[in-house]
C-alpha cells in the first residue's frame, strides 16, 4: 500500500490529518480552509431563504444569484453552466429542499405552478423526475412527473431563477399524474417505463435492470428510484451496521443534473452535531432487506477530519473552490482506505 502514501513529505507538515498524494491536493486544501474559514463567503443567500420567517417559500426564485461577470440581472434567459471553454465562477449548485416551491413557467412565460419533489436514482445521484403542481393547468391536487432535462432552469431580469417547461401544454394536459396524497411506487418498473414512453425518455442501459454480476433480467422494481423526502432522515452506515449519521439534504448540480452531495449531520455522544458534505460517491445506496439506507466506503474515523458547518451558518455552496475542496478531502481519503 506504499504507492497511496503522498509523494511529497511537506504535505505531511501542513495538513497532518490528511493524506495526499500530490501537491495539488495540498493547494486545494488550503484553499479551501481560507474559503471555510471566510465570514464574507458564509450565509449563503439560501439559508436567508429558508430562515425568512413567516415569508412565502418560493424556491429558488427567493433566491437572487450573481452571474459569471459578478454583475445582476443582465443575463435575462437560460442559465449557461460551466464548461471547459467558459468556466463559470458561480457552482450551480442548490439545496434540494431550495428546488421545491421554484415556480414553473410554459415557453411563452404563463406561469404554470411549482415543483413539489424530485425523483433521485439513489446510487449515482441522477434526478430523473421533478415532481411538479401545475394548478393553472390540472388543479392543485394533481401531480405530474415531469422528466428532469424538460425543465430548462431560466433566470430573470432581477437575477431570480424559475423553471421553463419545454414540453407543449396540450401534452402537459393529458400526461400520467397521480394525487399529492396518494404517490404511485417510483421504483416500480411499470410507473418508471409509463412516464418514460410518454415524453419520449430513453431508457439507460441498466436503468430498468439488475445490474448486480451477469445478472441482466428485468426487474419488476427499480429500487435505488427514490423521492427525495424520503431520503431526508435516511441513515448513513459504517461497514459494521452502526449509523454514524443521517441525510438531511441533498446538493443538487444543474451541471450535471445529479445530486452531488448528502448533507449529514454527524451523531456523537457528548459532542455538538456538526453538519458535512459527503459526496456520492463514497456513498453505496442499500434497498434490500434492511430499510433503505447508505453504506459509507470509507473508515468511519476519517469524518472527524471532515470539513464541517453548524447548521446555522451554511458555507457558500456556489463557490467553486468549495466542492473542490470537499471532493479532495473524500478522494485523498478513499485512497488511503
């Protein structure tokens, strides 16, 4: 195992917890500890949000976002995300609990309703479904699973962010719904190919089959489909079966349209519950036998070295340095196990 120690012996001296394997590494840390350590880059607009009190939620339209040249409401129309050519300084990167109440707009702006939950593929964080209210259209009881790359996320004059459907209205209209009291079974295989060969949505290879060995048969469930209220509360697990803590939000990227990030508060006795980001991919979602749950892939020891925020003075979760520096945290770690 000598080939995953660091490579430089002062990466040692500055991070001691820490085991890197480049100088990079070293650097993104650092950086990273300045931005965490930055009370400019904390309160991040959303946690303004949420804690407004008595204060109508609308989602990410509460939500007043600063655009790549660090000037407002000049970049009216949809959001362009970074790519190797333009790289962005904004991360689109929001709480899951943000997305729902962000209003919905057809493509000529009739202002249509809101989303009112996601659908998650829980073992590699894709958003299949936002599950969306569209009472101009349907009432307010009835729901719509409407596929996630459908909603185009826009941004206003005022910088306020708001979803355009671009599917027609008339086919809005006739689309499979279901009761917001009465949820169909989202891992159920048959709900899962309805929605997908009404709006034309291709099917992955493996989406709707096991993908466990050489076994290819289909399944009558698709078990790691989820909502994503019922994955706050979820237990994380250690390798043994202990919990070492619960979801209590999702990160979603609109880069890549996944959910990045579970947000977990750590339980340990005698000590203040401290909350950290824990990427996805050291994160192996279980449905089988047990209730659903996460099993984490790495020594349950390093999160106390993880990066960590109280509850009630989120980071800037927008600022790109700060998912970078989380993801080398979790990635230096996973070599050393």
């Amino acid at each position: 195992m000598n080939h995953l120690k660091h490579r430089h012996p002062n990466g040692r001296l500055l991070f001691p917890h820490f085991r890197f394997s480049n100088w990079h590494e070293t650097i993104v840390f650092a950086v990273g500890l300045a931005i965490l350590g930055t009370p400019f880059l904390l309160g991040d607009e959303l946690r303004e949000a949420d804690s407004a009190f008595n204060t109508p939620r609308r989602g990410l339209a509460d939500s007043e976002v600063t655009v790549n040249n660090g000037e407002k409401g000049r970049h009216e129309g949809p959001v362009k995300f970074d790519s190797e050519k333009t790289p962005s300084k904004t991360a689109w990167i929001f709480r899951t609990s943000a997305i729902v109440n962000t209003p919905v707009v057809s493509e000529s702006g009739q202002a249509l309703g809101h989303v009112d939950e996601l659908v998650i593929n829980a073992r590699n964080g894709d958003v299949r479904y936002a599950a969306v209210e569209l009472p101009t259209l349907l009432g307010r009881e009835k729901l719509l699973a409407i596929p996630w790359n459908s909603l185009v996320l826009h941004r206003n004059k005022d910088g306020r962010l708001h979803f355009v459907v671009n599917i027609p209205l008339e086919k809005l209209k006739k689309a499979p719904g279901f009761d917001r009291e009465h949820w169909p079974n989202v891992g159920n295989r048959k709900w899962a190919e309805e929605i997908a060969v009404y709006y034309g949505v291709i099917i992955k290879e493996g989406d709707l089959k096991s993908n466990f060995g050489t076994d290819v048969k289909p399944l009558d469930q698709v078990p790691y489909l989820i909502r994503s209220k019922q994955m706050f509360g979820m237990p994380i697990n250690d390798s043994q079966g202990e919990t070492v803590g619960h979801v209590r939000d999702l990160l979603v990227d609109f880069a890549t349209g996944s959910a990045r990030y579970a947000i977990c508060s750590r339980e340990e006795k005698n000590k203040q519950h401290k909350m950290i980001a824990i990427p996805l991919f050291v994160l192996k979602f279980q449905n089988g036998s047990q209730s659903p749950h996460f099993v984490l892939t790495m020594e349950r020891e390093r999160l106390a070295e993880a990066p960590s925020f109280e509850k009630s003075a989120w980071p800037n979760i927008r600022e790109p340095m700060w998912s970078q520096y989380i993801d080398a945290f979790y990635q230096a770690n996973l070599k050393a196990n």
